[in-house]
C-alpha cells in the first residue's frame, strides 16, 4: 500500500502522509495557484500542472529528492487557414488529465480544448496526437459546464498492451486507439443521451462522458460516470450496458474501480444539472460489488445533515490494492478510508476547493 497522497486544490498541491495510523498535511506546494491534474510515481516523481487563468497553463515536475523544476506545457501548432471555421480555439487552455503511458518515460496528457498530447521523455517535451486532433467529429465537441471548451478528461492506458487506449471526452463520446494513437474509432454503443432531442439521443459524438475507470486486472472492464447515468463495459468499451441499480441517483462526476476486483467501484452520486448537491443534503459513496446488480450507499464518517459537497472528475481515487480511497469536494472537504469505503476521515486541515486527488503508485 502507499503511505503518499497528493490533493490538488484551487490554492496549491497538499502532500499528505500516513503516520502512526493518521494521515496529515507533511508538505504544500504552489501555494495560492490552482491544481488541475497530478501525477504521482512510485519513485517520488510528481508531474503537477497549474491552471494559471491569464498566464496560462504551466507543467512542473518533482524529483524522488523533492526539487521542482518547471517543464515546457503542451503546445498547440498555429491554426491552419482551413481551420477558420472550426469552433474550438487551437490554444492550451488548461492540462486536465495527467496519465502513465506503460513505457518507461512516456506520459499522456489531456487537455481542454479536447487535444492528447504525448510524451516520451518523462514530460520534458510533447507532442500533439495529430490524428485525433484532426478527426472531423471533434468540431462536434461540446463544451464543458455549459460554454466551455470540451475537455478529455479521462486516459486509460491497457496495463497489458500500452498502445490500447481509452480516452473520455467531454462531451464527445468514448473514443479507442489500439496502436498507440494512430487510428482512432468512437465506441459508444448502448450509451445515450437523455439531454439531445430524441434523433440525437444515441448519436455517439455526443454523449457526455464525465469519468472512465478501468480495472487493471481485468482491463476489458471499463465504468463510466456518464452526465445521465452510469454505463459498464465488458469489452473494453465496444458496448455498454446501462447500470440502473446506482442510488440515491445516478447523476456525478467521479468513479474509481477496484484494481483487483471488476465488479467493485465506487461513485459520488448527487442531484443533477442546476442544483449539483449532494441528495438531501447527505454525503455518501455509492459502491458496488456485484458489477452494478446492487449498491450500497456508504456514509459512516460523512456528514449526513446540511452536506453542500461535490466531487469533480479527477478528485475520487483509489489505491494500487483497492483498500484505501480518498476523495475531495469542491467545498475543501477531503475524506480518507482504508477499508474500502465502509467508514470514512477527515484530516484535520481545511482546504481550498480540490480538483484532484492522486495516491502515488504503489512501490511494489
């Protein structure tokens, strides 16, 4: 198990440490600068990108002995004379989704406006995936929160065969390469999409697909928080079945698989669209242990009365043994468990909005 977890914030990076049975904040970094995406190795390593608004988007990285050190961010080509009527900028608006890449150095990064980038040099230099960057249908692409631009929020690497990706855009759809990026297809079948008129309603580009998760023992396993449900996988993506069972609604943002075990995940339920509230003002884990035939709402050590907490994308996680979650809410609440999500708690430190949480990668 690893004893390090990183919680990326709207006011810097919080590395938390387990000692005698307790986690606690034991370093800050970037503090006042909001975190978007983080990468933990097994090796000390850290990758942290910031979201710095009007001086863009900045990418650092942490050596096993603690020195930072600022990389070159994803770089977009200039935008072609034929691309005028294309609706998405063809600049980096913020690093979103940090990922390993299966080989020694290579890393996937993804980006709002919706590009994958690619490196193969532990982050000191990218390049643009080309090939799905100029796919047509992600001109098609909506945006995220109701205006802005379409992010790829999730990238899922096969543990067995690192050129077999998923990706998860937001909004467009679920999209696979199975040689390491140079052909892409969309695989949405059975997913749909309550919000389009019905003529659109199982169009694949536009299904809003909030998170992916994957079983790295069982990788054709693939759960998707979806913006009108959750949707399982048994192979990899092709299809999906929709899972009804999930209470107390369907709606969220989060999901995190069980490493080990395909039928366990985890999901962050709460009221849909306006409201964006837990349901009745309680906090609780949904978790499944029987691939979505049934669901347990855990809430020992949540707070049950007047709880106005969401969990974004990136900010439920588990651990390389499945035992120990950690999840925060854009309020600054962070929660901790070692049981699997029975019971639940929360350091003493309060803060700022988190946008992700990381556990760095098991040593062993």
């Amino acid at each position: 198990m690893t004893d390090r977890l990183y919680v990326g914030s709207r006011k810097g990076l919080f590395e938390l440490a387990r000692r005698d049975g307790a986690w606690e904040i034991a370093d800050a970094h970037f503090l006042g600068d909001p975190v978007s995406a983080v990468l933990a190795a097994a090796d000390g390593t850290v990758h942290a990108a910031l979201d710095l608004g009007h001086f863009g988007a900045k990418l650092w990285r942490c050596d096993g002995a603690g020195a930072w050190q600022e990389l070159a961010a994803p770089a977009f080509p200039p935008k072609p004379d034929d691309a005028g009527d294309d609706p998405h900028p063809w600049s980096l608006g913020k690093i979103w989704a940090l990922e390993p890449g299966g080989v020694p150095g290579r890393l996937w990064a993804g980006t709002m406006p919706g590009g994958l980038f690619r490196s193969d040099d532990d982050g000191q230099s990218w390049s643009l995936v080309e090939t799905l960057w100029r796919r047509p249908e992600r001109r098609q692409w909506g945006g995220v929160a109701g205006g802005e631009q379409p992010g790829i929020s999730a990238v899922l690497v096969d543990p067995r065969d690192p050129a077999d990706i998923r990706l998860g855009v937001s909004t467009g759809g679920v999209w696979a390469s199975e040689d390491t990026g140079a052909s892409w297809r969309l695989i949405n079948e059975g997913m749909y999409a309550e919000y389009m008129p019905p003529e659109r309603r199982t169009d694949p580009v536009a299904q809003d697909v909030h998170m992916l998760a994957r079983c790295a023992a069982r990788p054709e396993i693939v759960w998707c928080q979806h913006h009108n449900g959750v949707f399982r996988s048994t192979d990899a993506g092709a299809r999906w079945g929709e899972v009804t069972a999930i209470r107390p609604s369907k709606f969220g943002f989060a999901v995190a698989c069980h490493p080990r075990d395909p039928d366990t995940a985890w999901f962050v339920p709460a009221t849909k669209d306006e409201r964006r509230i837990p349901v009745d003002g309680k906090l609780v884990v949904a978790r499944t242990r029987d691939g979505g035939r049934s669901f347990e709402p855990l809430s020992r050590g949540l707070p049950q009365r007047h709880a106005y907490d969401i969990v974004l994308r990136h900010a439920l996680a588990v651990d390389g043994e499945g035992e120990r979650l950690a999840f925060g809410s854009s309020s600054g609440g962070l929660w901790i468990s070692e049981d699997g999500g029975e019971s639940w708690t929360m350091p003493e430190a309060r803060l700022p909005p988190i946008a992700v949480v990381r556990f760095a990668a098991d040593e062993n």
